[in-house]
C-alpha cells in the first residue's frame, strides 16, 4: 500500500522540486499538492495521510484546526530562503523534522529517505 503524502507550498517551484525528490526516492507514493492551509485540510479530512511536508512559512500555530491534524501525523517543516527564523522548531505543539529546501539535491534526497523510511 502506497503511503500518502501531502506537499504543501505556496511556491509551484519548490512543490515540484520536492515533489521530484520524493519520486526520486520512492514509487510508491501517492503525492497530494496544496498551496494552502484550507487545501492541507481539505486533503487531511479526505485521506489517510502519512506524513506532511509543509512549508514553515505557512504555519500559523494559532490555529487549532491544523494543529489537530499535525499532531497525529509525521511533520516535516520544509524552509527555504523566504523562511524566518520565527519558530523554535523545538518548542513546537507537535513532533516535526526539519529539512532545508535548498539544501543540494543529495543532502534533501538522504533526508527525505531517512523520513520516509521510519
């Protein structure tokens, strides 16, 4: 059974950039695209997803709806050069990952690897 994952950016660019290194690493994966919270949890309610890849940017961690969902899923918080500095990654509501998006392809393809295996 394929695992489901949701890629969440408001950027096409780095959802296609990701969603390329994941079908690098793995086939059989079933790849959902959101370009906003709405759609993350419109997809969430709908599917049985395995893990989310979420632009940090797009967390708002004053929303209990979304924080519902993050904290029975395996979160990978995705920063790129627009990202602030604003979240403690350690001091989130939930459990998350953290990879650089504009890391080189090898060091982003080890680390999803390593997240799609657990």
């Amino acid at each position: 059974m394929a695992s489901k994952v949701i890629i969440a950016d408001t950027i096409d660019l780095y959802r296609f950039s990701l969603i390329g290194v994941i079908r690098a690493c793995s086939t059989d994966i079933e790849i959902f695209e959101a370009t906003d919270v709405a759609e993350v949890l419109e997809i969430l309610k709908n599917n049985d997803i395995s893990i989310v890849f979420i632009n940090i940017n797009m967390l708002d961690l004053n929303d209990p709806t979304i924080l519902k969902y993050l904290n029975k899923l395996q979160v990978v918080l995705v920063k790129d050069s627009r990202s602030t500095d604003v979240l403690d990654e350690n001091n989130l509501p939930f459990v998350a990952r953290t990879i650089e998006l504009e890391n080189s392809l090898e060091s982003s393809k080890a680390a999803i690897i390593e997240i799609l295996n657990n």
